[in-house]
DNA sequence: TAGTCCATGTAAGATGTTACATGATTCA
DNA sequence: TGAATCATGTAACATCTTACATGGACTA
C-alpha cells in the first residue's frame, strides 16, 4: 500500500503557483512552457488529471468562468486545506535522500519559501540543506579516490560530474545563506 | 497509446550494469546501494519487475544457479538484441529535451560510452551536449535579467541555482571534451 | 534465539507518457 | 479557407513507490 496523500512534486508546483494568483488549467500549462519551469510537463495529460486529483482532495477549488466569444475556463484558487497542506510541506525537514533523488523537489519549496512560508523558514531550509550536501559530498569523493583506476574514463567522468554539480549546488548555497543573512536585519 | 519499447533510465542502468558483468537482482540491488548510482532505487519491487521487463523483451537472459547452503539465484546476461538496444541507445541524438528532462539519463548514457559504444561515440556526445547547454543557458538568463525585479528573493535565487547549475555541467562538458581530445592520440 | 544478510518475489495504487478528440475564435 | 491559439478533456499503457511475504544461513 501507498502512502495516501503524497502528492507529487507537480502537484507542488500547481498549488505554488495556483496560490500566487488563481489560474486556469491553460495558464498552468503556458507557465510551464514559457518559463524556466519548463522543466515541468505541459502536457494536458499530465496538467488536468493533476488538477481534478487536488480538486478531489480538497486542495483547490475551481470555478467556471464564462466569457463571450471565448471557450469556458475553469479557474483555480486554493482552499485552506490546499495553504495548509502546501505550508506543511514546505516545513518538512531536509533529508539525504530527497537531496540524492529530489533535488528538483527540494528547489521547488525553495523557491516559493518568500512567499508562503514563515520568516525565517528559508534560512532554516538553506542551512540544512547545506548540511546535508556537506555531508554527502565526502563519500562521493571517498569512492572516486577509491575506484578511479577500475573505472573506465567516461565512468569517470561522469561522476566527476555528479561531484561537481553537488559542490555548485553546495557554493550556491552557501551563497544563498549570506544573501538571507545580509537583509536579514534590513526586512 | 504509448510508443512501444522505451525502456526506462533504470532499465537502461541495468543492462549496463549486466553487460559490464552478469549479474543477479540481488547483486544490482546491492550495487546500487553501496556507490554513487543509489540515485537509483534499491527497492526490490523496482528492481525484479524490470528484470522480468527486460526478459520478456529479450533483452536480457537469466539463469538459475544453484549453490549448495545458499538460496538460488538468477544471474542475468545481456542478448544479442540486448546489446543492439544498448548501443542504439547510446547513439541518440542529444536533444534540447533530454538536457531539461532528463540529464540524469544523458550522463548515464555517458558513463558507459567507453565501454559499449564505438570509438569517437563520447566526443560526439560531449560535443552535442555542449552545443545545447550553451544554446540553453541564454534564454534561462534572458528570463532572470527581464523578470528579476519581480520574482521574490528565494524565486530568483532557485533560478540562478538552476543557470548555476547548468553552467557547471557546461564547464565539466568542456574539461571533459579536452580530456578527449588529449588521449585521442595516445590509443 | 534474535537479528542480520542473502535472495526473490507480489499487490495495490498513484502518477506520468503519448496520442487522440473536440470546438470556438482570430488572423492571414 | 486554412492555420494558429484558446481551452479542456480522455484512453491506453508503462513504470514506480510502499508495503508485505517468504525462507535459509550465519553469528552474537
């Protein structure tokens, strides 16, 4: 048996941005395709099933708008389940393995922490996070030093590469956390 | 309908892995807990129904083995139209898709290009990557320098994580294609 | 004798993919 | 009139997740 109610990292990412203002289904799936975050399907077929399961479970609600000449739209907005379910997520704790298998997911909290998070929440979310990678990255390297020379040269590489973009990540967070504790006291 | 045969990023990570050396469930399983490739899942239920995938497809080939004291196992080889998949696979084109979707699946692809593939095959590579990372990259900091006024603090920092990110992944492709090109003589 | 390792499996359920379908309006 | 855009949906299918299940051998 599943655990009920996980939702997905794009349901996540729907409920973010339905919060910022209430949106359609189209809207949703322009977003997703004229931004950055197109790293996100826009596909019909992933978006609309994705919103009848949060309108099922209670996270958002939509209504039709009707307007002359044009097609019906449903427009979503969150309920008070949907920020509370949001918000809880978005204080959960970071582990190890969303940070090896979910990094994408922990990004997306990251970025709406400003807007829907409480003070405080985002550097709090950036000093574990940087524990966390501080502590993985080690072991990557500890297995690099140990098997280099088994390990055919774009084997090799190709965990460099792993090793590499965990230490940018782990520089940008660093990063980040200067930047939140220099208008920490300006806010 | 979906197209038939594409195999997954865990399919295609397990008859690598197989090819490198025939190898059972469990021994898979085992492998990717105990180095880098736990971005993998260990869980059996992930792995023993895409060995049966794998099978029903012909592309791998198991074989009980029986030991006296120890429970059997199947121990899997690739086929011959395993190893064509394999190869047909690691020709692909690199595309703009894959590079936002699923770099994961590129690099893994990487990883065995010495192994498998012809010879030239990760120069190849390495070269189409760098074209649609350096392609790629300007239009995520086109994005960030027209709407960072408007994007909250932790919005724009996830972004310029993600441009960050990108641009070590440029770096490492470059420093690679150099390590290419230097060993292209010497073999 | 209790726990850990070896070893393989299934069941239920959620989510995502590609492809197909419909229909109105606007614009060249 | 044909193409593009607005707008929402379903169908078939594959894959993955978590949890449960089994059972022998070794070891503290």
């Amino acid at each position: 048996m599943v655990k009920p109610n996980r939702n997905s990292t794009l349901a996540f990412a729907l409920l973010g941005l339905i919060w910022q203002e209430p949106r359609s289904g189209y809207d949703l799936r322009k977003f997703f395709s004229s931004t950055p975050m197109i790293s996100f399907s826009d596909s019909p077929g992933a978006i609309y099933p994705a919103l009848h399961r949060l309108e099922q479970r209670g996270l958002v609600r939509g209504h039709v708008e009707e307007r002359p000449g044009l097609r019906r739209r449903r427009i979503f907005q969150l309920t008070a389940r949907g920020r509370a379910e949001f918000r809880r997520w978005q204080k959960q704790q970071v582990v190890r393995h969303d940070v090896i298998r979910n990094l994408d997911m922990l990004m997306l909290r990251f970025a709406f922490m400003d807007q829907f998070a409480e003070k405080g929440a985002a550097l709090r979310f950036l000093k574990s996070l940087h524990n966390e990678l501080a502590a993985y990255i080690p072991s990557l390297r500890k297995y690099l030093k140990s098997n280099r020379e088994y390990m055919p040269q774009s084997g090799r590489l190709a965990l460099e590469s792993g090793i590499q973009s965990y230490e940018a990540q782990l520089r940008w967070t660093k990063a980040a956390i200067a930047s939140y504790e220099q208008t920490k006291g300006e806010r």
